[in-house]
C-alpha cells in the first residue's frame, strides 16, 4: 500500500467513524403491539432508514405516552386516537402523520367466566378494568352509552395491562377492555361481549396513530418521512400475502421474539387490525378527516368529564407533508 493510499484509507475510516458517532440518538415510543413493525423494528430498518440511532421506548398507555411529549422526553410516538384527542385538547405540541393500525377485533371488552356477566347491561354493579385515557376507555365509554349505562353504575379500575392480567388471574374484577396479547389471554377463561369493530359502529371509531413533535418534524423532515416510508414498507410487506403469516412463518417468530406475544396466537391478533396503505391514508377517509374525529372525541370526552374544553381547530394537529414525502 502506497503513502497516498494509506492516507486516503484513514481518512475514510475517520470520515465513517465520525459519522457514526454523530448519530443522533432518538427514543421512540410505542405500545410493543404484536404488529409488521415489529419485523423492522428488529432488522434494524428505521435506524437505516432515518439515519438515527434508535432508543424504542414501551409504553403501557397513551396517558403515559401523552406526559413523555409533554415534558419533551419523546420526540415521536404512537398514541391512540382517545389520548390524542385529550394531547391535542390540551395543547400538546405535536402532530398526527400516519395510522398505525385501525383498531377492530384487537381491543375487545372481555366478561370473566363466572361473573355473570352475559350482556352490556350486566355490566353494572361489576368491577370492570380498563387503562384510562385509552382508545380501550373510550371504546368501553362508548359500549356503556350504547347500552345506556351510566359510568357510575359500575366501578372502574384504571390498570395498565400487565396489572389487568394479573387481577383478572386473581379475580379481583370482572370484566376488562384491553388489547392483545393479555386480550387472548384472559379470553382463556372469559367471553367476549364486545370489540372496538362494534363500538365503532356504534359512532366511537379507534385507531392507533404515530405522532411528532412538531418541531423536531419540520426540523427532521426527511429523516420523518423515511421513518413513514419504512412503517408503510413493513405493514405492505403483511399485505402483500397475510396468509403466508403463519405461526411458523419468519416474521411471525421475529413478532413473537420482539414482544412476547405467542406466536401460535399472532396470525389471529394481526387479523384483529387494519393497517391502511399510506398513499390511501392521505385521502378524505382518514387523514383528510383526522381533525373532525379529533374534535368529536373531545367532545365525547368533555361531556364524559374526561377532558376540561374542546379546540375550536384540530387541523393544525394533523401534517400531511410528512406521508406525502414518503409516498413519492
């Protein structure tokens, strides 16, 4: 090796190794659901794509997801639509720019065996647990007003999800709305009476979404849009052959691996949501109407007693550019 070639070689290698090291580091909420982000998440594609060195930070709940924002701590998150609702009302610095998944089967009102618990309307009297502020709260809000149950009249356990599995282990209560995996789990030895697919109907619609701050989004912009991009390669990559998702499958392992989730019961959980192509989440349906669904949850959740006041605009919570970046 020449003078000039050795020279050019340790430059390259400082070059490379001070890239490395300017890596920013970001920590990322999420909710650790057994989803296609997961298989991503793992391959290490979202650092690759984004260029960040990535801290993924679990969540129990969006309340809890809503205060890490708040106080600046995550730049970037998944929320539910219910907690988004209350973020934005309360003048939370961020911005809603893609689905995660639309929530049906995945997030379910569960009555434990032996409860007597067979309707919507046996539900008073009973302790029911549901990790408050969530979409599972406001979908069970949702299922008591359809049957004309007044919150009052049962008692309700504010528990994270962990928590709901061991009560309901220990009998402690009697019914639960919660999403996967401790869904199935308690579903073991319970009966479903209602899921977040129903309750929508019913005029409470749910999603999960992924949110920013908004200004690390306009200061972060492309780095935003290759994080999209790569969430909306790895759900596509479900959709292109959902059925080649069996149990034994590859992806359905790295799932099972990444979250704990059982790998005979993913298949099932990941039929449970909707994931929706980006380039169709940019339209009327979802994005496009984002904002008014903001303001009828609110509005739900201030005569519910939630939340203390409604935005007269949730538009400015909503960034198109962001999914239109990463669909070009």
């Amino acid at each position: 090796m020449t003078r000039t070639t050795t020279r050019v070689a340790l430059a390259l290698t400082t070059f490379l190794t001070a890239g490395s090291a300017q890596a920013e580091t970001v920590t990322i909420g999420h909710f650790g659901n057994p989803t296609p982000m997961q298989v991503a998440l793992a391959e290490g594609r979202f650092d690759e794509a984004t260029g960040w060195d990535i801290e993924w930070r679990k969540f129990g709940s969006g309340s809890e997801v809503i205060a890490a924002m708040a106080s600046g701590d995550i730049k970037l998150a998944e929320l539910g639509s219910s907690p988004l609702a209350i973020a934005t009302s309360q003048g939370v610095e961020l911005e809603m720019f893609m689905l995660a998944q639309v929530l049906g089967s995945a997030e379910s009102l569960i009555a434990r065996d032996g409860a007597e618990i067979e309707t919507l309307e046996d539900l008073a009297g009973k302790r029911v647990a549901v990790p408050v502020g969530s979409t599972a709260h406001f979908s069970l809000m949702g299922a008591l007003d359809h049957a004309g149950i007044d919150a009052s009249d049962l008692t309700l356990l504010n528990m994270p999800p962990d928590q709901i599995a061991a009560a309901w282990e220990q009998g402690a209560i009697d019914a639960a709305f919660i999403w996967q995996p401790v869904q199935n789990q308690i579903l073991e030895t319970g009966t479903r009476l209602a899921t977040s697919a129903e309750t929508a109907e019913w005029g409470f619609p749910t999603f999960d979404a992924w949110v920013v701050n908004a200004e690390f989004a306009a200061e972060n912009a492309e780095a935003v849009a290759a994080f999209a991009r790569t969430m909306d390669e790895a759900n596509a990559a479900y959709l292109a052959d959902p059925a080649a998702w069996t149990a034994e499958s590859e992806p359905v392992q790295t799932i099972a691996a990444e979250t704990g989730a059982d790998a005979a019961q993913i298949p099932t959980i990941l039929e449970g949501f909707t994931f929706v192509p980006l380039s169709e989440q940019l339209g009327e349906t979802w994005l496009g109407s984002a904002h008014e669904t903001m303001r009828d949850t609110a509005a739900f959740l201030k005569e519910a007693g939630r939340i203390d006041q409604v935005a007269e605009d949730y538009s400015g919570f909503v960034n198109t550019e962001i999914g239109t970046a990463a669909t070009q």
